[in-house]
C-alpha cells in the first residue's frame, strides 16, 4: 500500500540470476510505501513477487558495466517518459535490485535525488563525479537523463559503462539539479567490509541502503534502524 509519497514510482532494474535476492530483499522494497516497477531484460527473466505492480522487459543481459548494460538503463528512463501508463507518477526512483528501505521513502523535493558517492576514477571517463543510488528524478530530470544519456551513447561516450559515472557526466554537462539523499551505498562486493558504517547511519535514521549481499546484512541493518518498519 502506498503512504504519503502518492506519486512516485519505485522501479527495480534486476535480472534472472538476482531472482532469490529480490524474493527475500521483497519486504524491504515495499517499505518503501511506494508503487513497484519490476524489470529483467528480455534475455534475463525471473518472476516477481506478488505486489509488483508492472514488470516490463527491457534491455538485454550480457554482463555486468557492458555496453548493453548501460543501453538497458537509459532504456528504463525512456520507458518510464513515454508510456502513458505511468503518467499517473511525478517522480521515479529507479535503482538495482540490492537495495532495502528502513522506512517509507520522504517526500520528493524536486528535481533530481542521488547519492555523491566519489569523484573522478582516471579509468578514461569525462565524468569527475559519480552518483550511487537512488536516482530519483522527477519527470523534468528523468527526461533530461533521457535524452541526454542518449545523445551521449549515440556519440560513443558510454562513461565506463556504469550509469553511476554516466550519470555524472549528465549532471555536469546539462547542469541538472539533485540534492544529496540521506542514505548508504556501497557496491554490494564492499558491503561486508562496510556492514559497521552502514550500522551507524541506520541508527542515524537514514531511509534507505544500497549494496545488501546476505540475508544476514539485512537482518542486521532492519535490527538497529531508527523507526525501521521493515518485516523479516
């Protein structure tokens, strides 16, 4: 059921190997108090949970930051723009499948809401940002990640071919504003060496953690949340 955050759209980019994670992670998904978009690229299905409002395929699976990969998230963006469907929703929050919300998401602020997560890699990107999620845009951001991450493919600039420095280079070249969410992120490879920190800002109130490996991690991140409504 939906709380107060009546207009967003939770949209969960997963694939069929992440099927089992996305099964037990379910309850933390919807404590997010908002409508479910789950999605697998056409080549990379798992069924989905009951409560999983829309489950388009889009995109192929052919590995991890590969070109495809990156095609599949801009895909997801154009998608969520054009289909009348989803015109109901003035914002989406669009982020892959390890992830758990300690409590409903707060109201959108307007424009778009993501996670600074570090500064220029020296791999050959443009990009001197990058962003983890959530990337939570409103419909004006989310076209602008539309159209401009597109442009940027149609020229052959896929940024490493990870939408976290993609996404950077958007931000820079089309100045598009986002405020920085009160969450945790890590790649999910870190979050064991991380699990202490990602601990503290639980017990700090953040709303939402990005990089669940375990049902262990889990576990432990709902045990010690502030106000967490999270069923395990």
């Amino acid at each position: 059921m939906r709380t107060h955050q009546m207009s967003a759209l939770l949209c969960i980019q997963s694939y069929a190997g992440a099927r089992d994670r996305v099964h037990w992670l379910w309850p933390g998904l919807q404590a997010s108090g908002l409508d479910i978009l789950g999605t697998c690229p056409a080549n990379s299905v798992h069924d989905w949970p009951i409560g999983c409002k829309f489950q388009p395929l889009i995109g192929e699976e052919d590995g991890w930051l590969t070109k495809k990969f990156l095609e599949r998230w801009i895909q997801l963006w154009e998608h969520l723009i054009s289909e009348p469907k989803y015109l109901e929703y003035d914002s989406f929050l669009v982020t892959p499948f390890d992830v758990l919300f300690l409590k409903p998401a707060p109201p959108h602020p307007g424009g778009l809401v993501t996670h600074l997560a570090g500064f220029k890699l020296n791999q050959g990107e443009t990009a001197n940002t990058f962003y983890h999620p959530p990337w939570w845009a409103d419909r004006v951001s989310a076209k602008i990640i539309a159209e401009h991450g597109r442009n940027l493919i149609r020229a052959q600039q896929w940024e490493l071919n990870a939408p976290d420095v993609f996404l950077g280079r958007i931000i820079e070249e089309t100045k598009l504003a986002w405020s920085d969410a009160n969450v945790f992120s890590v790649n999910s490879g870190m979050m064991n060496d991380c699990l202490p920190s990602a601990i503290a800002a639980a017990e700090a109130g953040c709303w939402f953690i990005h990089g669940i490996a375990n049902q262990d991690q889990m576990i432990k991140l709902v045990s010690v949340s502030n106000g967490g409504n999270v069923k395990t």
